[in-house]
C-alpha cells in the first residue's frame, strides 16, 4: 500500500482500513504463535502499512487546524 493512496481516502475509510489492519496483525500473531504462518515477514509489512494508516491520519488533522 502506497501513501500516495491513502492520502485520497476520506476519514471514515481510514478508519476501516486502520481496523481491519489491525484486525489482520492480530491473525498473524496468532498464526505465529501455534507456527501456522507461512511468511513471517508479513507482521512487518501489516505494521508498516498501520504506520502509514496512522500518519496520514494524523497529516489530515493537522491540515484540517
């Protein structure tokens, strides 16, 4: 996922998106946990996408002021 994109999404998108990252994060560490997942460098992608979720989040707020 781009920020290019995220950056056209509205608010109420964000917020979906942000949930159901998390939501996928919580998977893989449970997949983890009991060594069912395949590809462990999935946790890091997931982590980074909320990052940029969360800073375009907040870049909107700021710009809103």
């Amino acid at each position: 996922m781009k920020a290019a994109e995220l950056r056209q999404m509205s608010a109420a998108e964000l917020d979906k998106k942000l949930a159901d990252l998390k939501e996928e994060l919580f998977n893989l560490r449970f997949q983890h946990a009991i060594n069912q997942l395949d590809n462990p460098m999935r946790i890091e992608a997931v982590k980074k996408d909320i990052a940029r979720v969360k800073t375009v989040m907040r870049a909107n707020e700021l710009n809103a002021q």
